[in-house]
C-alpha cells in the first residue's frame, strides 16, 4: 500500500464538457514539498480544488491519508462522501488561496480562532492560546488585534496562514499565495512558507515564485492544458527542462 499522504491517479475533470485535467497522476509523500508550476489556465487550481473537494472529479481516485474522497463515476453516478465525511476530510487539509479571504469584520486573532471554535470545538481560552503561538509564529504577535483593513497585504496573507494551521492540518495547500501581493510583500509570506516546509509540513504549492520552487521544493511538477508534462528535482525541472512546452513557459516567466 502507498505511504503517501495524498495519491491521485487519472485523475480527470471538466467543466461542461471542457477537460481541464486529463489524467492526472500524481503522488505526495509525508513532509514533501511540492510545487505546481505551469501556464494561467493549465488547471494547477482546479488539481488543488479536488484534492480538497472543493470539486468533484470525473474520474480517476484520489486518496488523502489513505481515505478515498468523492467522485463521479463514468455513467455520471456521483459517489460522494457524506457531508460529515467531507468536512473530516478536510479538516486535514489547510488551504491559503491567492486573495487572503479573512473575515473583514473580525480581528486577526479572532480570525483564527473561529475555526477551532466552531468547527473544531476547543474552547475559547485554549484556541486563543494556540492562535496567538500561530500568530507568533507568523510574525505577528503584535497584531493580534487588528483588522485585516488595518493590515498589509502580506500580514493578511500570513494571517490567513496560521488560520490555516489553525486547525493543525497534515498537508497544506498553498494557491498563488503571492501572486496578489505587492513585490515588497512577497518575501514575507515566502519566508513563512519556507519555515513551514523546514518544519516539516507537507505542501502543494501552485506558484509563479522559481527562486522559492528552486530552494524549497522538493519535487517540482510541470502542468500544461491538464497534463503533467513533466516532474522531477527543481535543480533538472527549472534548469534543465526536457520538454519544449517546459522550456518554453521558464523563458517566458524569467
Ligand atoms: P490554473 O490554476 O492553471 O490557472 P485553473 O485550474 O484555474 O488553471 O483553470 C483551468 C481551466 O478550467 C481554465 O480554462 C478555466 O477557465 C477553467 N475553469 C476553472 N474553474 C472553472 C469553473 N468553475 N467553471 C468553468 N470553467 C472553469
């Protein structure tokens, strides 16, 4: 049986009748950092989207911890989890998406603390104390108690990022968590992902960011119109691609 934490095989999605993942095969093991790379439109988000079953997929498998999730089968029967079944599915998984999706009306610590409250049923006092550790661990200490309106670009990203912790997820997956920022602000958000992969988290990240995927990942995967053309050390991916359509997408991205 495969150790991995998450294992995806021909794993196929359409949207009305358009496939944008066409077979998609891709296993992450425990504490492995992965990074998606590809062109706007490749489906990297979509791949992300039915890891967490934010979609259901049309065919193939995909396995989280060993746990089948949801599907749809080749006569169009959906065999999904139960919703109980999907929200301990997902509790396992951390999601960070490009815009930072805080609740506006909510301080950062009370951000993060909604989730272990409310879904994860910790009381105030102890996920109060966990909050402010994650938010320490973020760099934040000492803005607990603002409002995202109050706060940087890239503090409400790293903020999203211990919500996200918040309630100790196995794997984390991380959507274009730059790509809305400022320049000055990447490196901040970057520098807490970093630190999180040292610790030892699993991750997916979809990302524009080479230096990060070159330093970081352990495994970088090339996806282009659905298909991974092709994975491997970022050091062979990202300085020495084998396929046109790789070669061509690092020139224009460089
Ligand atoms: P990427 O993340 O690589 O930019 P996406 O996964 O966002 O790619 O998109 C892949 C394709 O799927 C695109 O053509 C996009 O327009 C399409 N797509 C994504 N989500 C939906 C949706 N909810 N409905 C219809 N088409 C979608």
């Amino acid at each position: 049986m495969s150790t991995a934490l998450v294992q995806a095989i021909n794993v196929t999605k359409n949207f009305h009748g358009n496939e944008v993942l066409k077979g998609i095969d891709l296993d992450v093991e425990q504490r492995e950092v992965v990074c998606l790379l590809g062109p706007s439109g490749s489906g990297k988000t979509t791949f992300l989207r039915c890891i967490n079953q934010l979609e259901t997929i049309n065919g193939g498998r995909i396995w989280v911890d060993g746990e089948l999730t949801g599907y749809e089968d080749r006569n169009g029967r959906l065999h999904r989890r139960t919703n109980k079944d999907i929200a301990r599915q997902r509790r396992q998984i951390g999601m960070v998406f490009q815009r930072f999706n805080l609740f506006p009306h909510k301080t950062a610590l009370e951000n993060v603390v909604e989730a272990p409250v409310h879904v994860g049923g910790r009381s105030k006092a102890e996920a109060n104390k966990r909050g402010l550790e994650l938010l320490d661990r973020v760099g934040l200490s000492d803005r607990c108690d603002h409002y995202p309106a109050q706060l940087s670009g890239g503090q409400q990203q790293r903020v999203a990022i211990a919500r996200a912790l918040a309630m100790d997820p196995k794997l984390m997956l991380f959507d274009e968590p730059t790509s809305a920022l400022d320049p000055e602000l990447v490196g901040e958000v970057l520098t807490v992902m970093r630190e999180l992969a040292q610790q030892g988290m699993t991750m997916i990240v979809v990302t524009h960011e080479m230096g990060f995927a070159r330093d970081v990942a352990d495994r970088v995967v090339f996806m282009d119109a659905g298909v991974v053309v092709e994975q491997g050390a970022p050091t062979d991916v990202i300085d020495n691609p084998q396929h046109e359509r790789t070669k061509t997408f690092l020139s224009r991205i460089r």
